[in-house]
C-alpha cells in the first residue's frame, strides 16, 4: 500500500516555513505491570504562532484509513500557557464514509500566550479491533510501534518552523532504542507538526538489520518473535532494494527503513509506506527455519519509493500508484534474477483473477474510491487493473517503437520532472499518452482506468514468455469469462529476463 498523506484543512498542510517557531515533543512509552507498553505519554511545546493563524487548536484523528477511534484513546489532554490552564472545547468533523479520515479538535476557549506546553496519553490500540493499515499504536515484544497518525495531537494552522522530538525511555531496560521513519533517537525535520503524522515510530528492545549503521542506506528494526529469519530476509531485501535504485535510476539511492512488528492479537494489520520507510505488521509466531518472509510485499512497499504518487482525487489516484507499483513488483525482480520466471506467472496470473475474479471488476475508479477500505476484493481492482493496463501499455509502446522504445522509456522523463518538484497530475498523463500512443489511447485510459469498462490486455502482454488463454472465473457463485496467462514452454528463461 502507498504512502498515506490525507488532507484535513490546514492540519496537513504542508507549506513552506514562513516562521520562526519551533515544535518540540518528547515521546515516553509507559509500560503495564505485565510489562507491555499501553501508552505513549507526550510533552510538547509550540513556540509561537503567526498573527494570522487564529485561535489556537490542537487536532487527532478520529478515524484514519480505518483506524478507529485514535481521538477516543487521547487522555489527560491538558494545554498551559504563562496564564496557566488553558481550557478547550472539542468538536468533531463529520464522519467521512469508507474509513477515510476526519478529526477530532480541540480548540482554545480563550487566547493563550506562547510558548505553549501540550501535555496527554495516548493508549495503545487494543486488541481485536476492526482491521486496516497498521497505522495504530500496538505492543510487540516489550515494545511499541505505529504511525504518528496513530498517536499524536498537533497543533493546527502552523505554517513552517522546525519540529524536534526525543524520547525518553526511562520506561525501559538498558540497551532500548527509539527510532522513526525520520531518524534515529532524537531528530528534527523542517516544515509544521503535521508532517511528523506521516511516519513510522518504534521504541523499546529492538532488533536491528544490520546490527549498527545501514547497508547503502538501507536497514531494518524490529520487535515480536518472528516465524521466518528475519535477518535473511533483510539481506535479501536489502540487494532488491539496490537493484531497484539501479533499475530505476532517475533520483539518488535515498535512506530507507524497513519496521517489522510481530503481534500476538489481532489486528495484524498487513504494510503500508510512508516517509522512506514501510511497516510491515503481521501475526507472530515460532520460528521456521525454512519459511520464507513476506518478499512481495517488501519488494510492493520498497517499489513505491520510485513509482510515487499522481495528483489526483483521494482514493481514485491508487490506479497510478498502486497500479504502476504492482506492475513493477512482479517485473523488476523477475529481470534481476530475484524471482523466478514461474513466480512471475503466478503473480501475472493474481493480477488476472484479482481483476476479472472481483465483483468491482467494471467500477468506476470514483465508486470504488468511495468503497473504502471495507473490502480488499474491492480496494485492490485498481492495483490489478492497472497493473494489466500498464503491461498492456507496455506492449503497445514496443510494438509501435519496433522494439526501441517500452513504458520505461515513457515514464523515466515524469519521474525526473515530478521530482524536480513538477506538477503531475491527470492532465499531463494525458499529454504522455497521447504523445506516445495518439489520442485514442487517452480515451482508452479515461474509459477503462475512471470508467470502469472493462478491457482485454495483449496476449504478449507480459513479453514471449506468456500468452493470454481464456479462463472462467466465479464471483458470487456465478462464472464470469476472463483471461489468464500461460508459460510458452519454448522461450528461455534467460530470454524472458530481458522483457
């Protein structure tokens, strides 16, 4: 799943700095008699505020990507300024629809005086509540972990400064650590409190890969009893994760973080990126010597550092950057030899039932936007649809360039663009296809891609290796005629590396 960063007004807004104030917060996970940590107590101090910022106000999520209730588990809120307590009414957003997020804010009932000093508990997310992203706070192995939209309340309205935070982990034995997707132990980043929601924070005895420093900028922490090696699978991740960076090759090869949590209650919660980093949240359980980890997953998550996102409306604009993701997850490690070619049929062959085998097959990319996150069957069509449109895209771009040129050829230029700061959005996609293929190819896209219609992709889709052949899928006990793909027995594997 691709970084989340959901607008709430002014809340997320993530302007350039245009002041001198600062954010300082300390983190400090409390444990239980049982020694798990149930909550994440916070200290945190605004400096100062524009003139034209308005009354001062703090907000949480109450809902975020299907977490619930965040807001709900906020305690011992309390606000003081020079004047002393500063008191606060709360009022909710309304409830937006499908799990997407809304907030929760409490705002000043009178001016306050900065600095102003922000002090509550946030209690962990308990077990067996309603699945989703692993943006909640949990327990695992002695520590905590979870995204700071998970946990923290921020100040609204502020524009730019700094935002540095500590943590105190008195709560622990010698030797914890406390790292995030920003940095390891204390750390700073520019830009408003906002920003400090978009990544991964874990404290406690953690396990790390490699045991100090990084491997070219990537490394891995972790907590829970693991039921695969988990240092074996960072190894491997960590060689996928440089031939990525060569494969795509458009931006320097940046930090990553890799945060591996193993629960022993529900919700597992599943992967998700944010900032240079993904989570990934599963059940634990004993060790198998043998079993391998997640590596799809590692390699979608790590991928999305490259393909990015498209400006477009929430929800509707995962046919880009799930779809491309999804593409390139199946294609890239097969070309570097990481996956074997049969694995590449299997997950051409997911891809195939996932579209062809859903009940949203011919929805709309808005309708199914509006979904949420109640379904998976539903929430993943623009990840296969996409993908197989992409593949398509892929075929048609060779076929017509003779060979010259293939959707790498097409896409490298926008990520070069994109990352020089350029707007990228469905206008400009449209301008690239129609460049590339001519203007029917732009109604295809607006037709299959935001329609919903449906669409057959090339049976040399995925290069010589496969062919399309027709397959009978079941959806709602009733058979819906699809497509799959078949290996050409008669190709080399060494020739399907080089598609």
């Amino acid at each position: 799943m691709r970084k989340l960063a959901f607008a709430a007004g002014a809340l997320l807004a993530l302007a350039a700095p245009a002041a001198a104030q600062t954010f300082d917060a300390t983190l400090k996970p409390v444990r239980d008699a049982a020694g798990e940590v149930a909550a994440i107590e916070v200290r945190s101090t605004l400096t100062d505020m524009p003139a034209d910022a308005g009354p001062f106000s703090l907000a949480a999520p109450v809902v975020y990507a299907a977490l619930r209730g965040v807001a709900d588990r906020v305690t011992n809120l309390q606000v003081r300024d020079s004047q002393g307590l500063v008191p606060l009414t709360a009022k909710d957003d309304p409830p937006a629809p499908g799990g997407f997020p809304y907030f929760r804010h409490w705002k000043a009932d009178r001016p306050v005086s900065y600095p102003v000093t922000v002090t509550y508990a946030s209690q962990v997310q308990p077990a067996g509540s309603p699945g989703g992203p692993p943006f909640g706070i949990r327990p695992a192995g002695g520590g905590v972990s979870g995204a700071g939209s998970g946990f923290l309340v921020i100040p609204e309205h502020v524009k730019g400064g700094t935002s540095t935070v500590r943590w105190d982990l008195s709560g622990f034995a010698a030797g914890a650590a406390g790292i995030t997707s920003f940095g390891e132990g204390q750390f700073t980043v520019q830009g408003p409190p906002s920003r400090l929601m978009q990544g991964w924070y874990m404290a406690g005895p953690l396990n790390r890969y490699p045991t100090a420093g990084d491997a070219d900028g990537y490394s891995g922490a972790w907590l829970g009893k693991a039921p695969f090696d988990v240092e074996r699978e960072m190894a491997w991740a960590a060689e996928v994760y440089a031939h990525l960076d060569r494969s795509f090759g458009y931006l320097p090869s940046p930090r990553y973080r890799v945060f591996m949590r193993f629960l022993d209650t529900p919700p597992f919660g599943g992967a998700t990126a944010l900032t240079q980093s993904f989570m990934l949240s599963r059940s634990s359980g004993p060790l198998d010597p043998k079993a391998e980890g997640p590596r799809r997953t590692l390699v979608h998550e790590m991928t999305h550092q490259w393909t990015g996102g498209i400006e477009a409306p929430q929800g509707v604009s995962s046919w880009f950057s799930e779809g491309l993701t999804t593409f390139y997850t199946a294609l890239l490690p097969m070309r570097g030899g990481f996956t074997s070619i049969e694995a590449y049929g299997e997950e051409i062959n997911e891809m195939a039932a996932g579209y062809w085998g859903s009940p949203a097959r011919d929805w709309s990319a808005d309708r199914i936007a509006h979904a949420g996150f109640g379904d998976e069957s539903i929430r993943h069509v623009p990840y296969n649809r996409s993908s197989l449109y992409f593949a398509s895209l892929d075929a048609r771009i060779r076929a017509k360039s003779g060979g010259k040129r293939k959707l790498d050829d097409m896409l490298k230029p926008m990520f070069v663009s994109r990352q020089q700061g350029v707007r990228f959005d469905h206008a400009v996609w449209k301008v690239m296809l129609a460049r590339e293929l001519g203007p029917k190819a732009v109604t295809e896209w607006e037709s299959v891609i935001l329609g919903g219609e449906m669409f057959i992709p090339e049976s040399n889709a995925f290069g010589p290796c496969f062919r399309r052949t027709p397959k009978t899928y079941t959806v709602a006990d009733k058979p819906v005629e699809g497509y799959a793909w078949v290996r050409v027995p008669s190709v080399p594997d060494a020739t399907c590396r080089t598609w």
